[in-house]
C-alpha cells in the first residue's frame, strides 16, 4: 500500500471499538480508503473479529494504557464506534499523570453520568491527548440516512400518528441523556430506549405483545432520533439488518430514523427485509411533521 502523504501529515487514524458491528464496518471503510488504522478494543465489550487489523486491547476505563498506545502508535485521529454497554469500577479507573488532577470529575462521570455526559468527557480526554476526535460519518459518509422514504413500503395513518407520538417521546428522553429510541403503537408509547438497547427494547415489546399487554390489532413505530444536545461525533443512532428482523418479531409496522444524524447498517440487506416483512423504513428531519399530516410521505 503506497504511503498518502496528507493522511501521514494528518496523523494514523484509531478506531475506537465498542460492540456491535459498526466497529468493524468502520475499520474496513477506513482501510478500503487508503488508511491503516490501528483499533483498541474496549475490554468485554468487542464482540467481533479484528484480527486482521493491528490492534490492542484496553479497559474502558485505563486511560493510561490508552494514552500510551496512542502515542506508541502515532494516532493523531480517533474516531468512537460501536456500544458500551458496561461501565467500569472505581477500581478499573486508571489516570493518566495529565489527568490525575481530574480524576474525581472522570470517576463521577464514567460511574454515574448519561452517556452523551461521558462521550463529551472522553472526547474531552483524547483532545487533551493532542488527537482530533472525528465522527464515524467522516469515514463513511454512505451510513447517513437520507430524508424521506427508504424502502418500497409507505406508513398508514396510524403509522403517522405514531411516527408524531414516537418522536415526541424519543426527543424528551434524549433531553434526559437516557436513550434515543421509542415506539408506539395505537398512539401510545410502549418503550422507551435505556441502557438495554434498540434490539432488547423491541424483544420487550414482542413479549409484552405475546402476553396481551399490547394490542396485536395495532402496529406500531419505532423512532431513533439524535439526542438534542448530542456531539455528533459519537454514538449516532444505529439501525441494521438486526433492527428489521426484532421490529418484524415486535408487530411493528415500521421504523423511522432521523436523516442525516442516523446510521444504517448493511443498508441493502436492511432495506429488502423491510420490503419483504412489509415494514418502511423513513428517513425523518425537522420538517417531517407538516410533511407527515398533510400525507406528502
């Protein structure tokens, strides 16, 4: 692979790997495009195979250990994919000498702040390590979805209504710093997102419709927007081929997601799923609401 010498002036780029499969998604796109990054595996938390890339692995909570691979390295870029479903003990929290000063403010952030109050900690941390923090979009730009309908299929009347009250609840939850997902179904909301996650949110509603607790005469929504104050350099809201499969197995009649500060995953697979199972799939904005009652959508 021949040497490009503005990504060299710019620095090795580090991948920063959660769970889940945008992790790898990014270090392929990032290799494809000229790049050799260099991944650190958040301990306990990568669920997939990097061995093809050069990589180490850390806690999530062992700053010194990650501040020295990153210079060992020369990483000037980092870029944070996949989840981080576990938050490290007191006893796992290693400082850096930089950050010894700070570590009451670190340990009080990792233990017991909302995840967009930790990431803007940890961007925090790998700017004070001289890096420049980018955000997944800047490696795949292709993974932003798009305003307006995705797939083949278009919501009904009561897939708006629900899309309007999913929305309303999605925007208040993110405001909390709790999660960024909600669903509704006959106009009420049934979920909402916390530190489970998308797929288990919507297995809880499957079950909860298994045992009557939900009508199965109604559909329902499920709609991730960005949190309102949310760095949109990490933890964009995600969706894939898994989030089609677990909305089908919840009785859902669709999934919205917000264009231009969401992700989709295997965009292809995702899609035909949606079409076979019977599912849209809507990319939504700010004007999305006018748009939905007069039934431009």
């Amino acid at each position: 692979m021949q040497a490009d010498p503005v990504r060299d002036r710019a620095g090795r780029l580090a991948i920063i790997a959660g769970n889940g499969f945008l992790p790898l998604h990014v270090a392929d796109a990032a290799r494809k495009a000229g790049e050799n990054p260099f991944v650190i595996l958040l301990k306990n938390e990568v669920d997939r195979d990097f061995s093809s890339f050069e990589h180490e692995v850390a806690g999530v909570g062992d700053l010194a250990r990650i501040e020295r691979l990153v210079r060992e390295k020369g990483v000037r870029r980092v870029v944070m994919s996949g989840g981080v479903k576990r938050r490290p003990e007191w006893r796992d929290i290693h400082p850096t000498w930089r950050t010894v000063i700070k570590i009451p403010y670190v340990v009080k952030t990792l233990l017991s702040g909302g995840d967009d109050t930790v990431l803007q900690m940890v961007i925090g941390l790998f700017e004070g390590m001289g890096c420049t923090v980018i955000g997944v979009h800047d490696i795949v730009p292709g993974l932003l979805a798009e305003t307006g309908l995705l797939g083949r299929h278009q919501p009904t009347d009561d897939d708006r209504r629900d899309i309007a009250m999913a929305s309303k609840a999605a925007r208040l939850l993110g405001e909390l710093d709790v999660g960024q997902g909600a669903i509704s179904v006959g106009g009420r909301i049934v979920a909402m997102e916390g530190v489970e996650g998308t797929d288990a949110m919507l297995q809880r509603v499957a079950e909860l419709r298994g045992a009557g607790r939900i009508s199965r005469r109604r559909r329902g929504v499920l709609v991730k927007l960005c949190k309102p104050q949310q760095d949109v350099r990490a933890d964009l809201p995600t969706v894939g081929p898994s989030t089609i499969r677990s909305a089908i197995a919840a009785g859902l009649g669709g999934v919205a997601i917000e264009a231009g500060r969401a992700l989709i995953l295997d965009k292809a697979e995702m899609l035909a799923l949606a079409d076979e199972g019977g599912l849209f799939v809507l990319g939504i904005d700010e004007g999305i609401d006018k748009r939905l009652q007069a039934k431009e959508i």
